[in-house]
C-alpha cells in the first residue's frame, strides 16, 4: 500500500505540472506575466523534479527491505513499479526542462531579483546572455571559465563532486560565494609542480627499460667461469705495475654490480643508448619542463593551477623553516655536548673494555677494534691556492692528538699550475714533523676522458694512494676542500665511530660533519650573509634529522676499502661529493649510509677583496658549480637499468639479486625525493611565484565579472596567508639558532671582527 501511495502521489504531481503549465506539444505558453506569477511557474518546474528524486529513492530503500522478506511476487511487482517511477522520472525531466525553458525566457529580460530566484530554484540549469537553457547535470570544464558567454548558476540545493564547502560549527554545512575549484584536480596539480607525479613516471619507466634489456647468451654461458671476479673475495693487484700502462682499479670495476653494456644484444644496446639519451635530458625537464606543463594546465585548469601553485609554495617554504627550526636547534644542543668534551680523551675511553654486543649475523663483538689503530689519509685537491689558505687546513688537522701517529697528508696538485712543485716543498717543510706523512701527486693535465676539476684531481690521487697504501682494513680516508678548517676532535670521533661500527657495516659508511661557510663571514656582503645562514641550518638539520637523507658535501670521509670497491671517483662529473654518495648507494645495492659526526666544519666563501659586488658573483659562480650536482639525478636513472640487468643474471648468482635492487630501489626514493627538494624546487619556486602573479592579472582580466575572481583571490590566498605568518616566526627563530651557533662554536675560528650587535651583526655592507 506504501508504494501505490507514493506512486499516486507522483503521478498527480506530473498531473498539475504538465497539463496545468505545458501544453500537449510540450512548449511553454509563455503570457506577460507579473514577478509573481514567474516565480510561481519556476517553483512548479522546479520542485516536482525535487520530490520525484526523494520519492524514487524512498521506493528504491522500501524494495531492499522487501528482498529478504516476500516471496517472489513481491520482488516482481516491487521490480515493476519501480519501472513505472523511473519512466515517470524521464518524462519529468522533459516537461521540467520546458518549464524551465519558458521561465528562462521571461527572466531574461527581467529584474535582477527575480534572475537571481532563477538560480537558486534551478541549480540544474544554466543559462545564457540570450535566454537559451542548457540542462546538464555535469560539471562545466575548467576552460569554460574563459568565455564571456553564459551565466554562472550559484549551487544551493545540491553540488557536484568535487565542490569545496566550509563546514561550521556543528559540522552544518554552510556555503560561501566561492568559485567552483575540484579538489581532486588540485591535488593532482601539486603532484605535477612538486613534481612526484614526474618523479613516479621516470621510476615507472626505469623498471620498464630494466625489463627490456636481455643478457647475450654467450655471457650466460661463461658467468660460472667469470665468478672469481664477482665473488666476495677481492682481486689480487700488482702494486709494482706501471700506472701508465694498468688501471690499478680495473678489477675492481669489473666488479661492479653494473652490467657491462658491451654484454647486452644489440637491440638492447639500442634500447639503452636511447635511454640514457632520456636520462642526460631529465635534469631540463623537470627544471624547466614542469614550469611548462604547468602552464599549459592553466588554459583548461587556471583556478586549479593558480591553487596549486599558491599552495605548494608556501607549503614548501613553511615546512622546510619549521624543519630548519627543529633539527638544527637539536643539531646546535649536539655539537655543543660534542665541543665539551676532550678530544684526546675520546679515543682512550673507546679503548677500554668493550661491552659484547652480538653482530645479527654472526655474534662477533661490534666493538673489537681500537680506535687508536684506525689511520687516516687526508686528500686535499688543489688549483692555485694560496699557502696560507692550504697551510690553515693543514693546521687545523695538525692539531687531532691523531696527527703524528695516525694522520697522513697527500697534497693533489695540478700539474699545469705553475709554481705548484714550490708550493709543496715550503708546506711539506712547515708540516714534515707534524704528521705521519706528507706527500704530493701532481694530475697530468693531459689524460684522456680526463676534464680537468676536483673530481679528476681526487680520481688520479687516489689511484696514486692505493699505490702507497699496503693496508686497507683499518684506513679511512677524508676529500677535504684546500680551504677547510677541521672541528676540533674531527679524527678522534671519526676512529670512535667507524670502530664502534659492526664490522659488517663499517665498510658501508660515509661521515660527514656540518659545513659552515664563515671562515671569512665578517667579509661577506648581506645578500652572501643570508645565503651562508641558511645554507648553514639546512646542512645542520640534515644531519641531526636521524631519518634525513644525506649526502656527503664539501669535506667528507669513507673507508679506502668502499672507495675501492666502487673503482673510486668518476671523473666526469662535476659534482664529485654527492655523485661519490650515490655511487656508493647504487655500487653497495643501498648499503650505505651517509653518518653525522657533529663537529663543525669551517671554510671560505668566494671572495674579491675590497668589491661587494665581484663577491656576491664569485659566490653566485660557486653556487651554479654546486647545482651541477643535479647531473647525478641522470646517472641514477642510468645506472639503474644496468643494476637491474646485472642482479637478475647468472651472474649474480652468489650475490643478493634482484632483492638486494628492489630494497634499493625502494630507499632510493627518498633519495631522489632529497634531490628534487635541493634542486628542482629550489630553482622553481621563484618560477613558480611569476607564473602565479601572471596567472592572477590573466584571471583578473579574461573572467566575465560574475565569476568573482576578488573572491577566488581571497579565498585561495587565505591558508599561504597564515602559513607565511608562521613561516616568518620560525624564520626568525632559526635565526636566533645561527646566531647562539656563532657565539658558542663559531666566533673564535671567524677570522676579524663583528662591527656590530650580536644580533645585527649580519644586516650590513662592507
């Protein structure tokens, strides 16, 4: 009896609406009618469309519950009438729609109050500046924002998907006059400017060109018989060979967990050269390719985008000032319990008796080595120096309790800088009684594939080490700038912690201690100050952040043993710190790690002396030599394909496989994720600021008046608003970090003095 009632109730509400207002033929009788008698035709087109809906669905609800309890019949006459409603329904929507058609027509020319009772009642339609109707229960595109034709209806009754909504108190939905933006749209866009949805698709991609690279059957055949150079066991090297004639390092590149491109079929080769073609362009894409994109989203999506943009900015700034704020106020507490204690006294407190703490592998003692055995190599490349400059470095290293028994120094020279044999002679003099050792290589400025650079100097004087050196166990080397100066304790910390390492893991790690470029800050022009303080916090919190990604930077040191066994430095790539980190990460299947040792690291920003401006551009010269690193995001997608292809032959059968490449595909993640945030965000963010300002004055000047953009601009501009105050807050809150970092640590090792307050020091011009 339920449904009959409702069923009867429709069809009289059809009744009055189709023969009281629409003729037979279907089209509106439209008379000169008042204000009231349009609304009253509005209302009847409108509201029987509402109550059919709720009535249909109340049927719908009343059939599920009969399912379980009537017999078949009911299912069948519930089935039935349910038929009739949703033909009724149909019907509806054609007499709604010419009503709605004639209602159209009058209000067109009418006052603008009874224009706007038009869209309140039919949030189903909209129309247009000639009074033509358009029923569509889809979204507008995003582009439809542009044209100058058409009304903009104002939802009341109900919204499409994606419409965002302010939710009041008591969680009552309450509208505001806001323009229509799709949040599932906006999220995706921050995914683009980020960029991790480029990030995924070059991921993607990569295990995808791995899957097509096949292994030429002879290769296969003859891996048993190659298995002593992949085996666990190292490959003997003849120390008295001729280093012109043999690569000291070669076996050890041939082991490599790389598949040698020479092994694959020829298609695969092609497959590959295309690939790393690709690879070499990924740096420009994302740089200037995401900008772009952008850019062209704005035509279909400019609401979207200019969100986006506005968003992800502020975000970006916020977040990374709140991280500066956490990690480097931890990092400043831990340096200073660092600095008081006694260097000397490091090494003879590790030294005692070791508490057993079992390996997970095999139970050996994880302390069972004497940091007092561990010796240290110190390289410091160098291109027309100055001897004070070297001399300095060399004296800060001179002063570890360390130096004469455990410390040796090896001067990298360049061959073709004129004077370098004399430079070597007066600072193996002033430091012959200082250190364990002190020598000299000089890099022939004329070896093939051999650009000249740090990168090449460190390569060609590690080799000449390995030379030297006849223990690798227990030797750490340091690549240390000719201007660094070290903390005080550096070496004494750095023996502790690689013997206090498992000795599974010691071989797997990298030390890096915070770098602060000050050593001539009282020198240094405002706009340089700025950037030193906050280059300074960001390396600060890195390191203390114990889930930070980290990469070694500027002076940094590993095991001989692990630079060995990748083959050493690359000499191709600018950027031989972090290029030496990912090259490890990728030679050792995700093994290394990169560990703080939280003694501060000083040395010199580029400086003319005497020219403000000459200072703030040899600094800007330094600054693009260090965004050269974001070369290595193309050798880790080139790598990684060979990687693949390597773990999943024969050949590595003996070693991890392809698990050990999944678990480092996996931590590479956030490897790339901390190169994209260096880089690529860094270098758009200002990109991204112009574009928002270009977008606005567009939006500003293409939208028709009633889309509102003063209010799209309010209500966008609401939540980077708040996030910029915060960001200021903690902004100057890292301030204050840097300025107790250089009244604690800092101020006795900065060369002259402060002219000002301890606070406005830094607000200056020399």
């Amino acid at each position: 009896m339920r449904l009959q009632t409702c069923l009867l109730t429709i069809i009289q509400v059809v009744a009055i609406n189709d023969s009281a207002l629409c003729k037979l033929e279907g089209i509106c009788d439209v008379p000169e009618w008042d204000a009231d008698s349009s609304v009253f035709l509005m209302q009847a087109a409108a509201k029987p469309k509402q109550r059919i809906r709720g009535l249909s669905s109340r049927l719908e609800a009343e059939q599920e519950e009969q399912e379980g309890e009537d017999a078949e019949a009911a299912h069948a006459r519930s089935e039935a009438l349910l038929t009739q409603v949703h033909d009724l329904e149909s019907a509806m929507d054609a007499s709604t729609v010419q009503a709605g058609h004639g209602a159209a027509l009058h209000v067109a020319n009418g006052s603008q109050s009874l224009r706007e009772k038009f869209f309140d009642m039919f949030s189903d339609f909209s129309v247009d500046a000639h009074g033509n109707v358009y029923f569509d229960k889809q979204v507008p595109r995003g582009s439809d924002v542009w044209s100058t034709e058409g009304n903009w209806i104002k939802v009341s009754e109900w919204h499409p998907t994606g419409v965002t909504s302010n939710i009041g108190p008591w969680h009552l939905v309450r509208w505001n006059d806001v323009s229509y933006i799709s949040i599932t749209m906006t999220s995706f866009l921050c995914a683009v400017a980020y960029p991790a949805v480029l990030v995924a698709a070059l991921l993607g991609l990569t295990v995808l060109v791995s899957m097509c690279l096949t292994v030429e059957d002879k290769y296969k055949k003859t891996c048993d018989s190659d298995e002593a150079l992949v085996g666990e066991s190292e490959p003997e090297c003849s120390i008295s060979t001729d280093p012109d004639q043999v690569d000291i390092l070669q076996p050890f590149i041939d082991r490599l967990p790389v598949l040698p491109t020479h092994k694959l079929t020829a298609s695969s080769r092609r497959i590959y050269t295309c690939w790393a073609a690709f690879c070499c362009a990924v740096p420009s894409i994302m740089v200037f390719g995401t900008p772009v994109l952008m850019m062209c989203l704005a035509r279909p999506f400019p609401q979207e985008v200019l969100a986006a943009l506005t968003l992800l900015t502020s975000a970006f700034v916020y977040s990374n000032t709140l991280y500066m704020f956490i990690f480097a106020g931890l990092g400043l507490k831990r340096m200073a319990a660092q600095a008081k204690l006694d260097p000397a006294s490091i090494c003879e407190v590790s030294s005692g008796d070791w508490p057993p703490t079992p390996s997970s592998k095999n139970g050996w003692r994880r302390h069972d080595l004497d940091p007092k055995t561990v010796k240290h190599w110190i390289i410091l490349p160098q291109y027309k120096e100055d001897v004070e400059t070297v001399a300095m470095s060399m004296r800060s290293a001179a002063g570890s309790s360390l130096a004469k028994t455990s410390i040796s120094i090896l001067l990298a020279m360049e061959q073709r800088e004129k004077g370098a044999e004399d430079k070597v002679k007066q600072l193996t003099e002033l430091f012959k009684d200082k250190f364990e050792d002190v020598q000299a290589c000089y890099h022939p400025a004329n070896l093939p594939n051999d650009p000249p650079g740090k990168a090449s100097n460190v390569s060609y004087a590690f080799r000449y080490l390995l030379r030297k050196v006849h223990s690798y166990e227990n030797t750490l080397l340091t690549v240390a700038d000719a201007d660094s100066e070290f903390g005080q304790g550096y070496f004494e910390t750095l023996s502790w912690n690689f013997a206090e390492c498992d000795p599974l893991d010691r071989y797997t790690k990298i030390w890096q201690s915070p770098v602060f470029h000050m050593k001539n800050y009282h020198r240094q022009p405002a706009p340089v100050v700025v950037g030193t303080m906050f280059t300074s916090m960001q390396e600060l919190a890195g390191l203390s952040d114990p889930s930070a990604v980290r990469f070694p930077y500027s002076t940094y040191s590993l095991p001989v043993a692990l630079a060995r066994k990748v083959g050493g430095w690359d000499v191709q790539w600018i950027a031989e710190d972090y290029h030496m980190g990912i090259k490890c990460f990728l030679m050792t299947l995700g093994k290394t790690t990169v560990e703080p040792i939280m003694t501060p690291m000083m040395n010199y920003v580029p400086e003319e002396q005497g020219d403000w401006w000459g200072t703030c551009m040899a600094r800007w010269v330094q600054l693009k030599r260090h965004a050269l690193g974001f070369s290595d995001f193309s050798y880790y997608f080139m790598m990684l394909p060979l990687v693949f292809s390597y773990s999943s032959s024969n050949v590595s059968q003996n070693t991890e496989g392809l698990q050990g490449f999944w678990r480092m595909l996996s931590y590479g993640t956030t490897l790339l994720i901390r190169l994209v945030n260096v880089h690529v965000l860094i270098g758009v963010l200002s990109t991204y600021g112009a574009m928002e300002a270009l977008l606005k004055l567009m939006i500003k000047l293409c939208f028709r008046f009633d889309r509102w953009p003063d209010i799209l601009f309010l209500h966008v501009g609401v939540f980077p608003k708040y996030l910029m105050i915060v960001t200021i807050v903690f902004t100057i809150f890292v301030s204050i970090v840097f300025f107790v970092t250089y009244e604690m640590l800092l101020k006795k090792r900065v060369e002259g003095d402060a002219r000002n307050g301890p606070l406005l020091h830094w607000v200056k011009t020399p």
